[in-house]
C-alpha cells in the first residue's frame, strides 16, 4: 500500500508525472539513467501500476485547470503575479496554439500525451486554459492525453524490462 502511496506522489510531480511513475512502479530494483539519476523501481503488476498511474494523472489535469480557473483568476488582482501568469500563459499558448488549430481537441490530447519533458497534463492543461478550452473539453483531452501516454510509457518500460 505504501508503494502505491508513492507512486501517486510521483505521479504529482510536474515534469515527471506518469513518464517516472509508471517505470518506478514497474521494474525491479535500482536503474541507473543517464546524467547520474537513478530510477528505483518496486516491481509491482504492470496493470495495477497502469490503472494507479492513468487515474492519479487524469485527476492531476483537472485539478489543475481548475485551479487555473478559480485561484489563478483570483491572483491576478496582484501586478507581480499578473506579469510573471500572462508571460507563462503566452509561452504555453504558443506551444499548444499550432497543435489546437490543426488538430482541435486531440491536438491537446497529442500534447499531453507525448511522453517527453515539458508536455503531460501540467502544460496541457495551462495551454488548454490559455487557449479558452472550456472543461468539458479538457476532461476529454485530458483523459485521451493520459491513456495514451499510460499505453506508451507502459510498453516501452516492459519492453526495457525486459531487457534488464
């Protein structure tokens, strides 16, 4: 229970997200990566860690945007926050902008569901908000961003697993 624990903290991580999770749920033992990080895997049921990881992301979206929503509105009011938020916004805007008007809705599921660094649920969920993506719309992205992602990750790490 407390390897599932972890495994939700993990996936909370921004930047990291269900691309660790999902790996340190499923392979045994220390891995050594590249720029001297480590991986400690638990070696736990790939389904379970699947299931675990996909609903933890798909939440850590909507929670998200709903903060983008209700908090980050509320914090405007401050000129500080302002700037720094509408700088953010824009950088978020153009990275998601050409995916949303080619592709719509998948567009921002593509997004999040490419398992690379600076894409997942926190910036498609800011992109998304930046782009006036209401929620309804979002939960969809989100949850076709995150099964995808889930799927992805989840192959190549039992296929790396199995080579270990």
């Amino acid at each position: 229970m407390l390897k599932i624990l972890y495994l939700i903290l993990l996936t909370f991580l921004p930047f990291l997200e269900l691309r660790y999770s999902i790996p340190a749920g499923i392979l045994h033992g220390v891995i050594q990566l590249p720029f001297g990080f480590r991986l400690v895997g638990f070696g736990l049921n790939p389904v379970l860690v699947f299931v675990v990881v996909v609903i933890t992301n798909f939440i850590v979206g909507l929670l998200v945007y709903l903060f983008l929503m209700f908090i980050v509105e509320e914090l405007c009011y401050f000129k500080w926050f302002r700037k720094w938020f509408e700088r953010t916004l824009r950088h978020y805007q153009k990275r998601v902008q050409k995916k949303v008007d080619k592709y719509g809705l998948i567009g921002v599921a593509l997004f999040i569901a490419v398992p690379l660094p600076g894409s997942g649920v926190y910036s498609g969920a800011l992109g998304a908000y930046a782009l006036g993506l209401d929620f309804k719309k979002f939960m969809l992205a989100d949850l076709i961003g995150v099964l995808i992602a889930g799927i992805l990750v989840t192959i190549i790490t039992l296929m790396v697993g199995i080579t270990f």
